[in-house]
C-alpha cells in the first residue's frame, strides 16, 4: 500500500529555524514600536465636558484607562436618595482642571474621532485623580487608585450605580466596541 505524502501530521524538521524565525519576528516589531514618532502633545486651557472628557482648542479628549459616570446619570446614596452624579463627576474634572495649563499625551483616536489621552495639570495625573476621587471605574491602569475609593466609600462608590457602560447601553449611548476602537489605533 502506498502512503500519501499529505496524509502525515508535518513537523519542523529544523526547530532552530522556527525560533530563528519567531525571534526575527519579534525583533522587527519591537523596532517598529522604536521608530514610531512620539505622541502627539496637546497643551492649553482646557474644559470638562463630561466626568472623562475634555475640550483642549478643537480638540475632544477622552481620557484613557477609566470610565466616569455619564453626565445625566444618576446614582443612589446609602439612604436611598439619587442624586446627579454624573454632573458631580464632571464638576470634580473641572475643578481638577482648574484654570491651569492641561498637558495630554496622545494615544490615537476612538471610533467617535476623539483624541483618546493621558493628561495631567501640573505634573498631577487627572486619570488617577478622577478614580481615587470615585468619580469612574478604571482598568488595571488605576487599579490601586480603585480600590483605594471603593475602600474609602469615595464618589459613586459611597452608594450605588449603574456602571457606566451599561447605564449609556441602556439610554441609547456610545457603548464599548472592539472594532471601532481597533480601528481607532490606525485612523489618521
């Protein structure tokens, strides 16, 4: 009986070139990540829109690494009493912002064209002060500011809320999409 060449399982027959060839793999895309051109600065007076959004010029910031509470959300004291948290949230930005100059680091845009950002005022990052204050949920980013306001029952976190995903899902807002914001990463 004949065997069929393609019948067999196929191995490397020289499992030094795969590596020779996956380590030439990854030397080529950390050069690639060497050669990109630094991150745009945005700088200047900005204002908060909302509890993660800022207007710096022309320019609509969505900070990156959290998710504050929307603007006309409302959350739910120990008592049982709403309140506006969304527009205390916004407030707390404003008031971080304050009449100072606002530095951003672009990290490319979103699927909604806003610049997606890492900002700070004097030296103070508004991501970090935004989560320890309790005003967003976050990523592992700001993970120890988190659980510091959960902890410290700070903001949102002094009762109960809807997360903020969820809550703009359920209004008809933006909600999280993959594709769009890998897309994001490769808009001009």
């Amino acid at each position: 009986m004949r065997s069929v060449p393609w019948s067999r399982p196929r191995r490397f027959r020289n499992p030094l070139g795969a590596i020779v060839t996956l380590l030439a793999i990854a030397a080529l895309a950390v050069l690639v990540g060497l050669l990109q051109p630094p991150a745009p600065r945005l700088e200047g007076a900005a204002r908060a829109v909302d509890g993660d959004t800022l207007r710096l010029g022309d320019a609509r910031i969505r900070l990156t690494g959290l998710d504050a509470v929307e603007l006309e959300q409302h959350c739910t004291d120990r008592a049982g009493a709403g309140w506006a948290c969304g527009k205390a949230a916004r407030d707390f930005l404003a008031s971080a912002v304050g009449e100072g100059k606002t530095l951003c680091r672009s990290e490319g845009r979103d699927r909604y064209g806003r610049t997606l950002a890492r900002c700070s005022v004097g030296g103070d990052d508004l991501g970090d002060a935004i989560v320890r204050a309790g005003w967003a949920t976050a990523d592992l980013d700001y993970g120890l500011a988190l659980a510091e306001a959960r902890l410290k029952g700070r903001g949102i976190w002094a009762g109960s809320f809807d997360d903020p995903a969820e809550w703009r899902q359920r209004h008809g807002g933006e909600s999280f999409d993959f594709w769009g914001w890998l897309r994001g990463w490769f808009a001009p």
